[in-house]
C-alpha cells in the first residue's frame, strides 16, 4: 500500500497542476493610467536690457505676461511685452515696443519636487516674434525678429503627491537674444572700413537686443 501511495503522489500532482493550468485566469481591471505630465503656465516680469533699432541705441524696460502649456519637459508659451525706449541723451527718438511672440522651452535640467515641496529648472527657450516701435514724435515700425535665451526658475510644490491637484509658485529669471534686421533705407550703400579691415563693406542691418528677463510663475 505505502509503495502504491509514493507511486500515486506524483501522478496526483500533475493533475492538479494541470487542472490548475486548465482553469481560465479571472480577468483583472486594467491598472488605471497615471495624470498625464501637462500643466497651465502663467507668468509675469519685468524686461530691462538694451534695444538696438537701425542707428538708434537706447534702454528698453518694461513688462512681460506670458500664458502657455506644459507637456512634460516642452512648454508652449504666448508672450507679450511692452517696452519703453529711453536714452541718455535727447539726440535720439524715443518711443516704446510692444511684442507679440511664441517661445518654445525646453526644461534642460530639473531637481526636487518629489521628496521636498520645492524644486529648480534650467531651461533654454527660443522663438518668433513681431516687433512694434511707435515713436513719441511720430513714425512707427513693425518687424519681424527670433529670441533666443536660458533661465533658471525656483518652485514652491503645492499637493506634489497628487497629480491631478498639483500646483506650483515661484520666481524666474532669465537672458534674452532678440535678433531682428533695421530696416532698408532704399539707397545703395558705400562700402567703406569704419576700423581696420582688408574688405569694405556696407553697415550691417543686424540688430541685436540683449535682455534681462525676471518674475513670478504660477503653474497648474
């Protein structure tokens, strides 16, 4: 009996694995996906640099709003900004700028947030803009120009442990590239060598305003 009870064991084994196998799996809700990683960005700054337009160099300061999207590390921002052009002396015109753009950023580099309820980003940014001078003794000028800069912003993390309620505050600060073309006077230019040089050419219509850029943000 005991050798036909050692001989049985194994075959009841197999049958139960087998019956086991045989029976349908009970179906499993599936796992419920994770809040995508998009949020509303708003935020609001100042502007100071210098502003190039043709042969008039001045000061440009002033505001900046911006209202975007984030998509993970992209953000999709619309800005607008409003400038006034000063100088230091009464030789040039003075006016002011407003601008119209949309600037794409890229988050380079991010720490925090998770395990501290604050948290830091590098990013670089670049876009398409239109530029409107209007001049206080009259004249406007509308141009087109590409911005190209990098900042750093700082974060309060407000309910980092749900998504779908996360919420962040903080400030930024950031530089500026805003490159555009004076415009054509319409008459050939001389070529000439205004320092040393081995080939004279016209004046550059290249105009270069380089900005400080600084404020609070608010995402949700």
């Amino acid at each position: 009996m005991r050798h036909r009870l050692i001989i049985a064991s194994p075959l009841v084994l197999v049958a139960v694995a087998s019956a086991a196998h045989a029976i349908p799996a009970i179906a499993r809700g599936a796992k419920a996906e994770e809040p995508a990683d998009r949020s509303t960005e708003i935020a609001v700054g100042m502007l100071i640099g210098g502003a190039d337009v043709g042969p008039v160099t001045g000061t440009g300061f002033g505001v900046q709003l911006m209202l975007g999207r984030r998509f993970g590390d992209w953000t999709l921002f619309g800005e607008l900004d409003y400038l006034g052009i000063s100088h230091k002396n009464d030789a040039e015109p003075k006016g002011s700028q407003t601008r119209g753009a949309l600037i794409g950023r890229y988050n380079l580099m991010s720490f925090g947030g998770d395990k501290v309820p604050i948290m830091g980003t590098f990013w670089l940014e670049g876009g398409l803009g239109v530029q409107r001078f209007a001049w206080d003794a009259g004249g406007v000028l509308t141009r087109p120009d590409a911005a190209l800069g990098f900042g750093f912003s700082w974060s309060g993390v407000i309910d980092r442990h749900k998504p779908e309620k996360r919420k962040t505050i903080g400030w930024f600060i950031g530089v500026r590239l805003h490159y555009s073309q004076a415009p054509s006077t319409g008459e050939p230019q001389t070529p000439m060598c205004a320092g040393p040089c081995d080939h004279a050419t016209g004046p550059s219509r290249n105009d270069v305003a380089v900005m400080a850029d600084f404020g609070l943000h608010w995402g949700h």
